[in-house]
C-alpha cells in the first residue's frame, strides 16, 4: 500500500491514493480544516502529540492519530527523521 493511501485511510477517506503528499492534504483539506504546525520536527518529538496531524518528508507521508503513527516505511522512530506537520482538525 502507498504512504499516501495508508495516511489518508488514517484519517477514515477510502478510495483515494495519490501519488504525492499534495494531494494527500489536497484530499484531507475536502473533509477537514488543516492548519501547519511550524517548523521541521524529530519524528520521535511528536510521536508525543495528541491530536491529529499529516506527518510528511520530501518523499514520504504518514498520519500521527493521539501518538499512533501510520506509516508504511517500517523505519526506526529517531529525531534524526525530521517531518514537517499539518494539524488535521476532525
């Protein structure tokens, strides 16, 4: 399954996998109101954020749900991996 999908299937929006992280926030901006977060962020560091938010790098995309992660990637949650974020209000 692509990031893209998985992070959108996140946040309850079935049927839609696109195939950049535009237009995942192009799809998220349909059913919510999303506000960015200042700032790059250790991964890790908001793995501690409640609330709902689109997680994304240059090449990937994830959805963080009350500290749940939805990510393909399979990757280690270090600070090293810096996202930038976007408050998903449901």
């Amino acid at each position: 399954m692509r990031c893209t999908q998985a992070t959108l299937e996140s946040f309850c929006i079935y049927g839609v996998c696109p195939l950049y992280g535009v237009g995942v926030l192009s799809e998220l901006r349909k059913h919510f109101t999303c506000t960015p977060v200042d700032g790059m962020h250790g991964l890790k560091d908001v793995m501690t954020w409640q609330g709902s938010y689109y997680l994304f790098t240059n090449d990937h995309a994830m959805a963080l749900i009350d500290g749940v992660l939805t990510d393909t990637s399979h990757r280690k949650i270090s600070n090293r991996i810096k996202v930038f974020a976007i408050k998903v209000n449901r």
